[in-house]
C-alpha cells in the first residue's frame, strides 16, 4: 500500500485538510477524534475505527490550587488502576 503523508502542525488544520478531502484519514487519540466528530456537521458519516496503533501515555490535567479535586481525580485514577491490576511492575504491559 502506498499513501502520501500529509503534513500538518495543529490537529485543526489537520481535521480541516480531512474535512475538505485532502487526505483520507486522520489519526490522534480516541477522545480526541471523538470530540473533533462531535462537531461534524455530517459526524454520521465518519467511523473511528477500533483499533489500538499505539500505547500513547494520556493523563488528567487539573486547575492549581484546587486541592481537594486533584486528591478527587488522584483516587479515581488509583482506584482505575486497581480495578485493572495495574502495578509498577507490569504498568509496561499496558
């Protein structure tokens, strides 16, 4: 299979060269593709596949200086962690 790779810097441009047909696919993380359909005036029409191409790190961000929501999304993520058996020692196998 051959392809042309087309360039872009921020992932607007990007969604705009797909959206006026100038390259075929687009790939960023899941939330992200999801969000940016959301906003499709024919969102119907695109398929986010499911499929996993990479292991990319995604993280929460939180305000500074609200204490308590960050200790709030520190648990939900620890208690995410547990759920799926994930531990310092095989957090590469996820």
């Amino acid at each position: 299979m051959q392809f042309t790779l087309v360039p872009g810097s921020e992932i607007s441009e990007i969604i705009s060269l797909y959206l006026e047909e100038k390259c075929d696919a687009v790939t960023t993380d899941k939330s992200g593709l999801a969000a940016k359909r959301a906003g499709f005036y024919d969102r119907d029409n695109h398929d986010i596949l499911d499929i996993t191409i990479s292991k990319e790190p995604l993280t929460p961000i939180v305000p500074s200086g609200d204490e308590q929501w960050l200790d709030i999304v520190k648990m939900v993520m620890s208690f995410v962690e547990s759920l799926y058996f994930i531990f310092s020692k095989n957090v590469k196998h996820f």
